[in-house]
C-alpha cells in the first residue's frame, strides 16, 4: 500500500462529503424562508439513502467487472470480495476500500444536485423515492459508462476527469425533466422569489469551493503532479468564472451582485471538472471565463421557454458541464485535443443528456403517479417546513414578534428566493 497515496485520497474523500452539507447551505440560503429547512433535507438525504445504496449494490454496478459497456457486474454486491488488503494495483496501490469511500461521496453528491431545480413544491418523501430510484437507474450506469474500463464512453477516451458528463450533465439535464414532471411553483413569473439569506448562499458556495479541491485533484487518486495541475487549475478558472459572471450582470443589468459571484464560482467548479487535468492554467481560465458568461446568459432562459429551475440547476451545472466538457476537445495540451477529441466529447454530452433525460422523466412519471410528486397547494403556499418537518429554520419570537407576525413570517418569509444571480432586475423585465 502507498501510505501517502492513500492518505490523499481519503483526505480528498472527506473534502467532497462536504460539499453535501456546503451545497445545502448554498441552495438553502437561496429559497424563501418558509421552505429553507426543506431545501437542507433535500441535499442531506442523499448522504443517508445513498451511502447505502452504494454499499449494497451501487459500487458493483457502476466499478464492477463489465457487462457489455453499460453496467458492471453484480460480483461486489455488499462490497462482497473487497477486504482490507485488496489494493487498486494489485501488488501496490490504494487500498480498494479508499477508492470506494471516495466514489461514494460523487454519488451522493449528483442527486442532491438536483434538488435545487424542485425547491418549494415537491414532496419529501416522493423526492427520497425519485433520488433512489435516480441513483439505481441512472447514475450507477453512467458513472460506469464514463470511468470504469469497458464502459463505452471511456473506452471511446472521452475526456471526463472528475464528473463533467456523470455528475453535473447528469444532474442538470435530469432535473430538467423532472421539473417538466413537476411543473411550476405558485406565482412563478408572477411574485418575487428571491434569496432570503444571501449570507448562507456565500458560506454555501465557500464549503463548495474547498471540498472541490478534493473532488477534482483527489480524482488523480494520488499524491502527485496531476493532482496538483488539477488543484491549480480548479482555483483559476473558478476566479475567472467569478469575473465573467459579475461582468456579464454588469453589462446586462448594471449591478455587481453577491448572488452573482457565489454562481459564477460554482459555474466555474462545474465547467473545470472534466477538463482541468489536460489543460494548463491559460486554458483553464479560458474555461471559467466563458463558463462565467455563458451560464450567467443561460439562467434568464427558464424565464423565456417557461420552465421552472427554482435555482438555475439546468443553467450552472447543465450548461457549465457542456461547456467544460466540450472546450476540454480544443484546449487539451497533452496531445488529444483537436477535432477529433472534440467530436468524441460532443458524443459523450450528448448522449448522457439523451439518456438521462429521458430515463429521468419516466422515473418522475413513475413517482408522481405511485405517491404523487408535487406538494399539495397548501403545503407548498405555507410553507414546506412545517408541512414535512413540523420545524422552522427561524424562531421568530426570540426578536419578540407576535404569535400573529410570526406566523406571518413562517408563511411569507422578509425575502423570498430565486436562484438566479439576476432576480431582481428580471422580476422586473418579466412581462417585457
């Protein structure tokens, strides 16, 4: 066993657990109060239903021995024949059980992802359902596609470090049917829903900017050069995305906003993590500053075709994961880049869309119809806190308010959320 090897994976592993709770923190602080407790559960549950999931049979399906390119084999049900002693090389390497711990934490990740695009009106046992359903019947196969050998993707070499195409296209494009299931929230378009804790939506996307390190220079799964290519790589096109981003808002509505820099850092994370290990710095700073822009453009687009991302999902991490995805094909300095590379990686983002969409849908028809999905009018009017939690994320008469004003309070909330770096100049524009 390499000791030092090992130690940096499970270091890398813990870094990317925490980008669960940061996520929550980023998404929670970007909903309406009534609701924030929810949108926390709907990320933190995936580290309870998934982590077992992948012990049980999530970790053979996706790392076992391959079945014709699109899923593994059922021989490490319950991690059975994985010990101690089994390295990743052979003879030397990490232990197998690192390697596992550390793909556990990409797999919890990608389905809480997607909880943002459904905040406020769904269930939260039919979003428990979806999320293991979800996880089974897309990522497990996916993620096989794209890192195990003879998964078809990645014997085609598409290019995908650390999740562009199975973690973030996948999440993306799959919240985006399930938001078609669902349909859109109470006063969409019509009443503001803007962040009710802009200070939460900050430390989130912080958490997320640190357990990124782990998730994409932890992906060399050794202490080593590519590894710290990666750790570089990811700093500087996040901070270019952060000026793209705030660049674009000036120019389109005239104002820097907080919201704005917290999803140009995350639209950077997301557009680096498949590219960040065969470009060098210049081109990763290309990668983030067009993933800045173009994902700060792509977020106002649920307000032109009429779907409902509560909190631009589809326009950071679909989108940011194209982006990445496909630039990596021009910008690759190890020798694979060109048009050829290209054109494998367009295939390999498309075809992760097509399916994950389409699989996503039928499995958000499949839950709306068994429990139902969407939460019923009053719940999602009230609040989703109380309706599912029976808790509230703010004691209101510690400050002295009225039994009355708080109730007022837990119904409406001081602010309410949206997602978009932009809300507030597109609450106005919205008839326009």
């Amino acid at each position: 066993m390499n000791g030092a090897d090992t130690a940096f994976v499970l270091i890398s592993a813990a870094l990317v657990m925490l980008m669960t709770p940061g996520l929550a923190l980023f998404y929670g602080g970007m909903v309406r109060v009534k609701s924030a407790l929810n949108m926390l559960m709907m990320s933190f549950i995936s580290l309870g239903i998934v982590s077992v999931l992948w012990v049980l049979y999530g970790y053979s399906l996706a790392f076992g021995t391959d079945t014709g390119g699109l899923i593994g084999s059922l021989e490490h049900v319950g991690l059975s024949g994985i010990d101690v002693e089994t390295l990743t090389g052979g003879d030397e390497g990490i232990p197998v059980l690192a390697f596992v711990v550390f793909q556990l934490m990409f797999a919890v990740l990608t389905p809480a992802l997607m909880s943002g695009a459904l905040a406020d009106r769904v269930k939260f046992s039919a979003w428990a359902l979806f999320i293991t359903l979800w996880a089974t019947v897309v990522y497990f196969p996916v993620a096989h596609w794209v890192w195990a050998e003879g998964g078809w993707l990645f014997e085609l070499e598409v290019i995908d470090f650390a999740g562009g195409t199975a973690v973030h296209i996948n999440a993306g494009v799959g919240a985006l049917a399930a938001v078609l299931v669902v349909g859109k929230r109470i006063g969409f378009k019509k009443e503001p829903m803007r962040p009710h804790s802009l200070p939460l939506v900050v430390l989130g996307a912080a958490l997320l900017w640190f357990g990124w390190f782990g998730f994409n220079a932890g992906s060399a799964l050794g202490a080593n050069g590519t590894a710290a290519t990666m750790a570089l790589n990811t700093q500087v096109a996040t901070a270019a995305a952060v000026l793209g981003w705030l660049a674009y808002e000036r120019v389109r509505h005239g104002a820097f906003t907080t919201l704005g820099a917290a999803s140009g850092a995350v639209a950077g994370l997301v557009a680096i993590t498949p590219a960040g290990a065969h470009v060098n710095a210049v081109g990763a700073i290309v990668i983030g500053l067009v993933a800045g822009l173009v994902c700060s453009w792509a977020v106002s687009l649920k307000y032109k075709l009429g779907y409902d991302d509560s909190l631009d999902v589809v326009g950071v991490h679909l989108v940011g994961g194209v982006v990445g995805t496909l630039l990596v094909g021009f910008l690759a300095v190890d020798g694979v880049g060109g048009v050829e590379q290209f054109g494998k990686q367009a295939l390999g983002a498309f075809s992760v869309m097509a399916f994950s969409f389409a699989v996503s849908w039928v499995l958000a028809k499949l839950v709306d119809a068994v429990v139902g999905f969407r939460a019923d009018e009053d719940a999602e009017t009230a609040g989703l806190d109380q309706a599912y939690h029976a808790e509230t994320a703010y004691d209101f008469s510690a400050v002295g308010g009225s039994p009355a004003s708080r109730g007022t309070a837990g119904a409406s909330g001081a602010a309410s959320s949206d997602n978009s770096a932009t809300a507030a100049s597109l609450d106005k524009k919205v008839d326009a």
